[in-house]
C-alpha cells in the first residue's frame, strides 16, 4: 500500500508516564516529524469524547505502521497499550511489512509475541545513530539527516528524574530578535553562559515550535501540508562575555552578510475541523560546531532568508465549505543549543520565526 492511502505514517504506543511519555513527546515525536513523517500521537490526535478503546482502533487502522515504545513500564498493570500493539500485530502477524516496530527504550524482558520482531535498541548509546538510520528508512522518511532525538541516560529506572538533578552546564541567558534593514528576512542573537569547568562542545543551534487556534468549520476537512523551506542563512559567533554585555542590536545589513550557508526547514500546516484546530509546526536544526571554553559567555548571530519553498505531501479529505478560528490552544517555540552527546538546553521564544516561513 501507498502511504497515500493512510492518514498517518506511524503511531507511537507508550506508556502514559513519566518518563516515557515526556520524551516521546517533548523528544521523539518532533524528532520523526522533522523528518517529514505524519505522527498519531493520543494526546494530539485522538478525540474527546470518544471511546479510548475505539479511538485506539482508528488511530492504528489509519497508520501504515505502528513504533512501540518499550520499557518495564510499558507492560506494567493494566494500561490498555498492549491493545495498540497487538492490533498492530494483527495487521501484520508474519512481520513482513514492519507493520510492528518494537523501540527498546530502556532494557526489559520482551513477551513471547512480541519477541521474533526485529527491535530498534536504544539502549546501546554508540549504536543509536545507526538505529535511527534504520528507523527512519524503515518508516520511509523524506528526510533522513535528522539528528536523533537525546535518549534516556544509561542505566536510567523508568521513573522520574529526582529533584536535585544537576543541570545542564550552559545557560541560553537571552534571545534578542533581529530584522534586515532592507528585504525581507529575520536574525536572532542568541547568549550563552557555560556553566562548565571544562570545554563545551556544540553541534547545532535548534528553532522548533508549534502553534495551534481553535478552528470549527461547516463541513468536516482534514488538510495537511508538509513543506520544506530552504533557507540561506549565517552564523557568526560576537566575541565573548566582553562584547556581548548588554547587547541589544536590532536590525543588521543584509547586505554585507555572508549566506554562504544552507539550511532547511520543516513546516507543517493542518487545517482540521472534525478535531477542531488548526496547526502550525516546524524545526530546523543548523549545525555550528563551536567550542565554549571553561566559564564562556558568546553570543551567535544567526541570519536566515528563504530561497526555496517546497511542498513535500499533500493530504486531504472533505470538502472546504466555510471555517471559523478561535482562541489560542498551544503556542509554544524555543531556540535550543545542542551539544555533541545529544543533549540540548533551549530558551522560549516567539513566534517570529513562524512567521517569517510561512509568509
């Protein structure tokens, strides 16, 4: 079958705590929608009011595949996520089509039904690049070069991070936006502090966000769009804590800026009235490889312009009719600094760069 003829690409079965549940959504999910992929998720996609039991049985019938998220949690009391995986299972009982992708979490005993399928380990951290290789392949991704998303640390209980866990040694201090004085465009400066007593090795610089309004409309439609931007854009490191003291640039020269470097961008738009909203989500993720020696504090000016926008996939069913907007429901965006173990600290933004690749 075309993944046309599924309204979703994949569906994530996990457990409803913490921590699996805040890292496939805070982490996973974003991480396999940068790469083009339409993702089922319960709290986003099923809707209120309606049987739990029933609307896991739609959500699985409209995903090509579903991914299940496993740790001893998964399979602990009566959660009912064992329903998903094994109607899953039904759709595909001789594993021919990866119809069932089981995701080793963390370490844990797999059931005897589950057992002959081929897993994805994310337990092993020198494996996990290659692991989401395959997973992406596997799930027929657009776009492949997608950093994996920050895994739970080695040897992690499935339980809450306790209270007095040490933070992150770098600070994403402040964000000031930036406009060209001519044309069209945006920039951010963005302020670091290390917090480290030895160097900090940086791979990437992060803008995602998510915005979704309430929308009803006289007919029902689900339409959803995924593009790609291309982006031009450049990255010049300000100096250190000397010269970015109080720094409160606004416009720069478009002109006299370097865009010898690329970027793309991921944005989505849904319209979606049987559920009720409409949606707006992207991510982009620059690479910078900079290193913030011991105590550092630097500021990176990023600059972007668009060149190129492209529609990946188009979905639709329904007739639009007429559709009215309401209300904020989510609204939420950050720029975030990756290191190179994978693990990031991000600061709230607005949102501007929104905006800015879908105008």
């Amino acid at each position: 079958m075309a993944n046309d003829e599924f309204q979703y690409d994949v569906f994530l079965s996990y457990r409803w705590s913490d921590p699996d549940q805040s890292w496939v959504r805070d982490h996973l999910a974003p991480a396999l929608r940068a790469a083009g992929l339409r993702v089922c998720l319960d709290v986003e996609d099923f809707v209120p009011g309606r049987d739990l039991v029933l609307e896991m049985g739609r959500s699985g019938s409209e995903s090509k595949r579903a991914l299940c998220i496993l740790s001893p949690a998964y399979f602990d009391g009566n959660r009912m996520v064992g329903f998903e995986a094994l109607m899953a299972r039904r759709k595909d009982p001789m594993g021919l089509d990866s119809g069932l992708i089981p995701f080793l979490l963390s370490r844990v005993e797999i059931p005897e039904w589950l057992r002959g399928l081929v897993p994805v380990d994310w337990t092993r951290p020198n494996e996990r690049a290659r692991e989401w290789r395959k997973l992406l392949a596997v799930l027929e991704a657009p776009t492949l070069d997608v950093p994996p998303p920050p895994s739970l640390s080695p040897g992690l209980a499935p339980q809450a991070p306790a209270p007095d866990a040490p933070p992150l040694p770098l600070q994403v201090q402040e964000i000031v936006k930036l406009s060209p004085r001519r044309g069209a465009g945006i920039g951010f400066d963005i302020i670091l502090q290390s917090l480290s007593t030895s160097d900090i090795h940086l791979d990437a610089i992060e803008l995602s966000g998510r915005t979704r309004i309430g929308a009803r409309g006289a007919s029902t439609v689900i339409d959803r769009t995924v593009f790609r931007v291309e982006l031009a854009s450049s990255i010049v490191p300000l100096g250190g804590a000397r010269r970015t003291r109080g720094i409160k640039a606004v416009v720069y020269d478009e002109s006299e800026t370097d865009w010898g470097l690329a970027g793309t961008a991921r944005y989505e738009f849904e319209l979606n009235t049987d559920q009720g909203f409409k949606r707006w989500e992207y991510f982009v993720s620059i690479p910078i490889f900079l290193t913030l020696e011991p105590r550092e504090r630097i500021a990176i000016r990023m600059l972007f312009r668009k060149t190129r926008l492209v529609t990946i996939r188009r979905s639709k069913r329904g007739t639009f009719k007429a559709c009215v907007s309401f209300g904020i429901l989510e609204d939420n965006h950050a720029i975030a600094a990756r290191f190179d173990t994978g693990q990031s600290v991000a600061a709230k933004a607005d949102g501007s760069f929104l905006e800015f690749i879908s105008s």
